[in-house]
C-alpha cells in the first residue's frame, strides 16, 4: 500500500483566507447576490450608491459588503473563467490563484489522454481546475482545508454530480485514506493533481511566496507523492527557478496573449517521454496552441552563433516568454530562424536577429531602424529631432524603469511637439534598451505586423 509524505510547516499555509462568505451562503444573501448579478452587474463607479440603496432596503450592513465584494469578485473572474464566473463564489487569494478555464481544460486533458478515471484535487482553491476535471466526467475528489474557500469549492462544483468536495488538510486526508480507506469513505484516486498555496493572505492583501518549500504543500511533498509512481500534475508560479525542476519529470511554462501565466511539472505517466521542458504559447480568437519542446535538460540547448552588436542589424526578435523561462532561446533560433541567418546579440540576454522577416507564433518581430549607444542626454535630443510624441519602451538586461525613462525623455515634448529633421514627421517611435556584452545600447525598431 502506498503510503503519503509527511508535510512540513509552509509559510503559505500560515493565514486562512479573510474572505467573509457566510451571508451570500443564506437563502435572502444567495438570491440577492443572483439576482443583481443578472440584472446589474458590478461598476466601482456605482458601488457607493447601491450599497447605500440596498442598506435602505433593509438589508444588514454585513450581507451589503459580502455580496458586493462577490459581485466584483465575479467581475474580475470574468476574464479568467469566462461565462462560468457568473454563477461562482470566490475568496480573494482562491481568485487570485486560480486557474484559466481554458487553461484548466488543458490540464484536465492530460489525465483524460493518459487514461486516468479518478483524481484527488489537492488542495483545490476555488475549484476552477477540478471544475475542468469533473466535465471529462473524471471522478474528483476536491479537498481543502481551509473553510471558506471550501464552501466556495462546494458551491462552484454543484453542477458536476461526479465532483466531491472535502473538507480537510490534503495530506492528512491522502495518510488517512492510505491507512483505513474504507474509514475515510473512498478509495486511492488514480491521479493526483496539486496547485500549492503560494501566498500568505492578510488583511491588507495577499503577498507571494517564492521558495518552492514554503509553498503548502511544498514541492518536496510533491516529489514524494510522484515518488509512489501515480501521475502527478502540480502548478507552480512561472519564475520557478529551473535548479528547482525534479529530475524525471516533465516542466512546461504556458503563456497567453504574451503573458507567462504559470509553470506546470508533470510526473510518471502524465509526463510525455520526449519532453523535458516546453514553452505552451495560447493566443487570443481562438487560435491553435503553439509549442515548442525539448528533450535535452536544462543547459543543454544547442549551439547557435552569438553575433554581439555587429549583428544587430535587419531584424529584431523577441521570444515569448514561456520560451525564455524554458531555456528554448537557442532552440527556437535555430528551428525556425537559421535559414534566416539567426543569431544571438549576447549569450545571457534573449534578443536575437535575423535577416529576413519571419513570422513565429513563439517571437515578436521588430525591423531595426537605429542603433545608437543608450545615453539619456543622446537619447533625448533623437526624441527631440524626431518630433516623437508617443514612445514604447521595452527592455532587457539594462537597470531601467520604462515609464520613468519615458517621462524623462518626453519632457516637454507634448501632444504638439515639433520636430526638426528629415524624421520630423515620426510621432510614434518604439525603442528596445539592452545590453550586449559591455555596452549598452538603444535600438529603434518598427514592430512587424502580426
């Protein structure tokens, strides 16, 4: 019989979630938080007012604030979970922690493809990843300790009659069901899936946790669990530090609309044999997801020219960023840029060039119109003679905040700013800031269209 791993003291497991759930969950709190959720919705704008007209409805000050903070809690779900968040209750820390739906039925599509039929949600927030499990009609078993975010769980998976929520601390249950599994009323689920806390909630908000063994569970316990060979799935932040990867898993960073969202390791049989590390790359209207892998460990991409600043010319390329915290820089230059002339500026910073346009769902492209060194007094005069009334500021490996550097820069240029030159009639300008080698250069670049 399997047994569970101890779980040791984690700073995330320190403060329950503040979230005050009990007057939505009456009958009068329910109906009224439904009923204006259909009807009106949740402005900011308008918050003032309507608690006040609900107040003078006679409605108790406390059921007022619970069912505003759900309705702007429903509203800010919006963009993660879609048309579901209509009909869910959150907690501050489970809405900030949960996953994208559609990020969610992806992680739920790896236990469907690997034939797995039951999974233990450990520690399932909110509910948003076992939601995605119950509708592959997968047998879950939801569990979390914490109260509030649990009656949370529970309303948001009423509608999946194959979905379970418990009530208890996730390792003490899988010890207990491991020890007298008829005493804890269900047999060992097939496959385990895990989302650790890595926040410490407090009154004044929510703070990250970053070391893997503070997480709760910490990724030690994870390792341990996957140790008994079940699979295994657990999400983690995407700056997950790849010294952290376990040996023989699967590590996959996920990216949408150019944003890094999360870092998810996979073990034993929902791990794919061919695939240490990949960079999953979701685009918006419903495009196809794009992804780029490797079998080699971290370290091992392969060899690909470092051109330093002579070979920032033609085209300049930023890769995603899933793709940059998988290590796949070089891979991706000489996949799909060497017929190009694909060449890194530097061996540490994760621009590249190439020599024609082409177009990568895994890079942006820039055409280089202006290398000049990165001085803010050279700087300032270029936006000067320009006429440059809008300025982008992106960057890498240069100490620099873009919107302080911009304000510098635009100062007293304004909306009617006149330019002087041959480029005076340029108003919108996009400069790259990087460092290659010893200098520091700024690049004016125009983006490629997409």
């Amino acid at each position: 019989m399997a047994t569970s791993p101890h779980l040791p003291t984690s700073a995330a497991a320190s403060t329950q979630d503040d979230t005050v759930l009990a007057p939505v969950l009456t009958p009068e709190g329910w109906q009224l938080l439904n009923t204006l959720s259909a009807a009106e919705g949740y402005r900011e704008s308008e918050a003032l007012a309507l608690s006040t007209r609900l107040r003078a409805e006679g409605h108790a000050p406390e059921l007022v604030s619970a069912v505003l903070t759900q309705l702007r809690f429903r509203t800010q779900a919006a963009a993660k979970l879609g048309p579901f968040a209509a009909n869910m209750l959150f907690t501050r820390a489970g809405l900030e922690q949960a996953t994208r739906m559609n990020v969610a039925a992806l992680h739920a599509g790896r236990f469907a493809a690997a034939g797995v039929r039951s999974v233990a949600d450990l520690g399932c927030g909110i509910g948003a990843d076992a939601m995605a499990l119950a509708a592959l009609d997968l047998e879950v078993t939801a569990v979390e300790r914490d109260e509030t975010v649990a009656a949370a769980a529970t309303i948001n998976l009423m509608p999946f009659p194959n979905a379970t929520v418990v009530g208890a601390d996730a390792v003490q249950w899988l010890e207990a069901l491991d020890a007298e599994p008829v005493a804890a009323g269900a047999a060992r689920p097939e496959g385990f899936w895990l989302d650790p806390a890595r926040r410490v909630v407090s009154s004044s908000g929510s703070s990250r946790v970053f070391d893997p063994e503070s997480f709760s569970p910490p990724l030690s316990f994870v390792e341990r669990l996957a140790g008994t060979g079940a699979p295994v799935g657990v999400k983690l932040g995407p700056a997950l530090p790849h010294a952290s990867v376990p040996a023989g898993c699967e590590a996959q960073w996920v990216s949408e609309d150019g944003s890094l969202t999360e870092a998810v390791l996979w073990f034993n049989a929902l791990a794919r044999p061919e695939v240490r590390r990949s960079a999953l790359v979701l685009g918006g209207g419903g495009a196809v997801p794009a992804e780029l892998s490797s079998a080699a460990d971290f370290g091992d991409s392969p060899t690909v020219p470092v051109a330093g600043t002579d070979g920032l010319t033609g085209f300049l390329y930023e890769p995603d960023p899933a793709v940059i915290r998988a290590g796949l820089v070089a891979d991706l230059v000489e996949r799909e840029f060497a017929v190009a002339g694909g060449r890194l500026l530097d061996e540490h910073i994760a621009y590249f060039c190439a020599d024609e346009a082409l177009d990568s769902r895994f890079a942006t492209g820039y055409r280089v119109l202006e290398v000049m060194p990165y001085k803010v007094k050279g700087l300032r005069r270029w936006v000067r003679e320009n006429g440059v009334t809008r300025l982008d500021i992106k960057k890498r490996g240069v100490d620099v905040t873009p919107e302080e550097l911009r304000r510098l820069l635009m100062s007293g240029q304004g909306k009617g700013g006149q330019g002087k030159g041959p480029k005076a009639a340029g108003r919108h300008a996009t400069l790259v800031l990087t460092r290659i080698g010893e200098d520091r250069v700024a690049v004016v670049v125009e983006p490629l269209p997409r």
